[in-house]
C-alpha cells in the first residue's frame, strides 16, 4: 500500500480546462513536495510546502498543504498542452527524514 | 553542468547476473540516494546515505546493495538479479538531508531490464 495516496492516476483534459491532482494520506509529514516528470528524465521539482495550510502559486499552479500536514493538493487553471507529464507528489516523514512518494498522476491536455 | 549523473542508460541482464549501477553528483551534496520507478507505484526508495561513510535501508532494500564510494559517488549494486527488479532506476542527491525546503536532484534514470 502507498504511503501517499495520489488521484487521479490518469487525466486527459481540453486546452484551457481547470484540474485538481490530490495527494492524501494517513501519515504527518514535516513538508510535501511536487514534482513533474517527462518521459526519459528525473522528476524535476516544482514546489515545497511546509506549513500546515499554506498555499504556494507558481503561475496557473496553485498548491495547498493540508491543515494538518497530511494532504495537499495541486490545481492548473487553463491547462495547456505543455503541462502534460506525469505529476508526483512526495512527503517528507516527520521521523526518519525520509522522502516517499506518491505513485504519480499523469496529465494530458489536448489542444 | 552535470548535476547527478547515473550510467548505464540502458542495461539487459539475465537472471542471476550481477551489475553495478554508478551515480555521480557534482553539486557536494551531502545525501544521496537510489529510487526504483514502476508504473503505477511511483519512486520508491531503496537505499540512501545521508553522509560520507554511512547508508541505509528505504522502502525496498531486498535484493541490493550500496556503497557510497565518496562524498561524490553512490553505487547500487544487483548481486543476482530476478526479473522483479525489472525497472527504471534514479540516483539522486540533496543538501543537507532532503529535508523540508530542500530540492532532490534526480539523475536521468536506468532502464533496467531482467530476463
């Protein structure tokens, strides 16, 4: 079972559509972490959050981290082709400094 | 600039053959680590070290071995391997401990196949 819990696993969307990639889980972590990967590379990261409801903006990227420190969401607003990739959330464990990921959501959007 | 490099690319081994996978990182990160990527399970850690001259078990260590070589290198090391371990491998490195506020630098992964 994943630690993290990510839905979708898989979304194909219109140019100019809004979606939400959430990332739950059961466990506190000390921060969240989210990535995006293209295919044949690393995942490269995106944002870090830390503190419990804080929200980040990259752009037409909205993060939030869960008042509790166990969940957190990303949101694009008029999604473009250009943000297709494969979306990974990943936590860092309040014991142990451990990063765990999420299994990942991968994001199409057609124009 | 390098970042984390990892080689090979692209290795088929026979079961119970063995292989070394190599990482490299150019940034004096202190933590590194190895990551094991399968669809629909996303990255998985299987070891990491956390300094020079120490290392320890992630998620999925069975099967693998490492050796941080130096503050530079960490390999991962298949001593027979099995067709579960059939998969895409990341290295990567962070400063100080991956920890909160702190980016994990992924090398370009190796694709790894088991017959």
């Amino acid at each position: 079972t994943q630690l993290l819990e990510q839905s979708p696993q898989f979304l194909s969307i219109q140019e100019g559509e809004n979606l939400t990639v959430y990332c739950n889980s059961s466990s506190v972590f000390s921060s969240l972490q989210w990535y995006r990967q293209e295919p044949g590379e690393g995942p490269v990261l995106l944002v870090t959050v830390v503190t419990g409801g804080e929200v980040k903006k990259l752009k037409r990227l909205t993060f939030q981290f869960g008042d509790a420190r166990k969940d957190s969401s990303l949101h694009i607003t008029a999604a473009q082709p250009g943000d297709t990739g494969l979306y990974l959330c990943a936590g860092l464990m309040e014991y142990g400094n451990k990063l765990v990921f999420g299994a990942g959501t991968i994001l199409r959007v057609k124009s | 600039n390098a970042g984390v490099t990892q080689t090979p690319k692209f290795q088929v081994l026979k079961t119970g053959q063995s292989m070394t996978l190599q990482c490299a990182q150019d940034m004096n990160h202190n933590s590194m680590y190895w990551y094991r990527q399968d669809p629909g399970m996303g990255l998985r850690l299987i070891y990491y070290s956390a300094s020079e001259g120490t290392t320890d078990k992630g998620e999925v260590p069975n099967g693998y071995n490492v050796s941080r070589l130096n503050k530079r290198e960490f390999s991962l090391r298949l001593e027979s391997a099995a067709p579960s371990q059939t998969s895409v491998y990341f290295c990567a490195s962070s400063e100080p401990t991956g920890g909160w506020g702190n980016t994990i630098y992924f090398g370009e992964g190796s694709w790894l196949t088991v017959v």
